[in-house]
C-alpha cells in the first residue's frame, strides 16, 4: 500500500509526458470537425 501512494506522489509532482505537445497555432488536422 505505501508503494502504491509513493508512486501516486510521484505521478502528481513529476507527470510523464506522453506524445508531442499540442501546437495551439498549427492548423487543424484533416477530419476534426467542432
């Protein structure tokens, strides 16, 4: 169990980042629709 929260603490205060980040003025990818 404190194995389990150490990892939970760990994933809060140091996220592993997954995939690129998103560019916010890049244009919308063909398909993604509002």
């Amino acid at each position: 169990m404190l194995i389990l929260a150490i990892i939970g603490v760990l994933c809060v205060f140091f996220p592993w980042e997954v995939g690129q980040k998103a560019d916010p003025f890049a244009a919308t990818p063909i398909g993604i629709k509002p």
